[in-house]
C-alpha cells in the first residue's frame, strides 16, 4: 500500500517548499511556486488517499505475490499430490508448478504463466527434501541467485531436454532444438527463492505421526528414520545434519526406545551404496536383537519408488514402515505459506 502511495507520489514533481515524503524527495522550486503548489498538494493527497484505500479493499490486486513451486517429478500420483498442495496453496497466493530437476524450460514456463495471472514478485518454494544437492544448486543457479554453475548442470540440461522431448513424443528435443538449457532464465519480474523442507518443525510433527500410524508399543520399538541422500560426502553430511535436528524436535514428544537416521545414497558410488545398506541392515539388526520391534519412516516427499529400494536392502529382516511419505498431508501446504510469509 506504502508502496503504492510512494509511486504516486513520485509522479509529481512538486514545486512547492521542500521535504521528502517516503523517499521522493520533492525540491524547492522557489517562492513562486509555493502558491501553485497548494492546488496540487490537495490533489495529490487526494489521490493517495484513494490509493490507500483501493490497497485496502484489494490487497491482492495491489501487491500479488506469486509462488513457482518446484518439485522433481515422477509417476501420475506423485505428481498429482504435488499438485493437491499447489491447489491448497492458490486460494491465498497465485500458484504454479515446475516439475522437473533444475529444468529450465519447466521454470520459463511456470514464471510466465505467474506473470499472465497478474503477479508482481515471485517467491520459488523447492519442494524439496533437503537444499543440500547439485539439483538445488542448478536451480540457484537457473533464478540467478548462483553466479557459477555447478559441474552437473549440463547433466541436468540433457535431463530436462529429454524429458521435454519424451512428452511432446518427438524423437529429437523438437522444438527446443536450440533451447540453451544451462544458461539462467530470463527474469521478467524479481524471484526470491526460499530453502527447502530441511529441518522445519512441521516436517518433524508429520514424521511423528507417520510414525505413530505404525507404533503399538513406543518404549518398545526403535524409530529409524531414512532418508535417499545426496551422492557427495559433504551433501550427505549436511543432510544428516538436518536429520538431526529432525530427530531432537521430536525426542520430546515421544516415548520411543530411541531414534536413529540415516540415509541410502541410492546416486553415489556402488561402494558407497552397500555400505550405506550395511549400516542400515546393521540398524534394524542391533534393534531386533535388543527385542525391540523396528519402526522404518521414510524422509521422502512422497511413495513412488524410493520406499520399494529400502524394502530391497531389508530383506528378511522383521520391520514395520510406515504407510505414507511426507505427502499427503495438509501441513506442507501450510509450510508453503511459511516460506513465502517469511520473505
């Protein structure tokens, strides 16, 4: 509203005596000009009030705020949960979805269709588990908050080109032939970019309760919490961090034997992959034999493959996992709003 009367008030070069209203910096013209001036003060305080007030009755009008929510993508249903939280979001704020991992034309195309609704900034909320990954480093990099691109963004180009070529069922990249997929997007309005679901305390009350869906006896059961991870050391490390700080917003609200974290890796090195499920047999293992029952949550947005490779690494272990990810639940459509609120 500020804002509004601000432009308003700039439009006039006032020649009356000087002062500054809201930084516009009006300038003194000179004696003469003062008596000039007083028709135009009347009208211009005319026109700001009427500007305070069309803010106030039409707030959205004057200062819409839209979010580009970015999520990976994957079959039908995953998407279509992605989607449900986009629908749950847009009665407060204009939403569109990007699907795709760091896929530049996915993003072009939800920014212009923002633009088309009306919006004068952007807010890019990454649907994402951790911000600790190339795929969120590409897609700094793509909105202009990263000056170097990392390593994987020509990776992440031939991704996004393929997967644009497959939906439009062209053999070739189509249309996009001579689509620069690496270079960052054009940005018609500012775009701010928010973190990913990390540590959020939300995100802690939802794995609780997907815990609680499968517990029976919590002093008697173990609560492992697993996540897919990133490929490179220092991401993993910082993934866990955020794993911790998970774990310790929960400990006080339950009454399990204990939690453990950890993550599968499934994009490092094979090396890396079976040592990642020796540890996590080795969890399950210590559990059963201290006659405890296994609790396994998976840190994933959603079902859609990911839960069927950790099913894979505990075979013929004894264990309960919970029935559902992260989606659905209508508290990430509430921390959507968060994370736009807070910026």
């Amino acid at each position: 509203m500020v804002l509004l009367a601000c432009r308003i008030c700039c439009e006039y070069e006032t020649e009356s005596h000087s002062h500054d209203l809201h930084g516009c910096g009006l300038v003194d013209r000179g004696k003469g000009a003062r008596q000039r001036g007083t028709g135009m003060t009347n009208r211009l305080r005319t026109q700001v009030l009427l500007a305070l007030s069309f803010a106030l009755l039409f707030p959205g009008i004057v200062e819409a705020q839209g979010i580009l929510l970015l999520a990976h993508g994957g079959r039908g249903e995953w998407n279509a949960e992605v989607l449900q939280v986009a629908s749950n979001v847009d009665s407060d704020h204009p939403v569109e979805v990007a699907f795709g991992m760091a896929n530049k034309r996915t993003i072009e195309r939800a920014v212009a269709r923002l633009v088309e609704r009306g919006v004068n900034e952007i807010v890019a909320v990454p649907l994402f588990i951790s911000s600790h990954s190339s795929v969120m480093r590409a897609t700094e990099f793509l909105l202009g908050h990263r000056d170097d691109a990392p390593p994987q963004m020509e990776a992440f180009g031939r991704m996004a080109a393929g997967m644009m070529a497959a939906g439009s069922g062209s053999a070739g990249s189509g249309s996009d032939g001579g689509f620069d997929w690496t270079t960052p997007i054009e940005k018609p309005l500012p775009i701010s970019l928010a973190t990913a679901l990390d540590d959020h305390a939300l995100v802690a009350e939802i794995l609780l309760s997907r815990a609680s869906d499968v517990s029976e006896r919590p002093g008697e059961e173990v609560l492992v919490l697993v996540a897919h991870g990133p490929g490179s050391d220092e991401d993993n490390r910082l993934w866990l961090e955020n794993m911790r700080s998970l774990v310790e917003r929960m400990r006080p609200q339950t009454r399990f034997s204990r939690i453990e974290y950890l993550t599968v890796r499934d994009d490092a090195s094979e090396e890396i992959q079976d040592q990642a499920t020796t540890e996590l047999r080795a969890v399950v293992e210590a559990g059963v034999r201290e006659g405890k029952s296994v609790l396994i949550v998976p840190l994933l947005l959603s079902y859609g493959g990911i839960e069927v490779g950790i099913r894979e690494r505990l075979e013929g272990l004894s264990y309960r996992m919970a029935n559902q990810a992260l989606l659905p639940d209508k508290r990430l459509s509430e921390w959507v709003l968060m994370q736009v609120d807070e910026r």
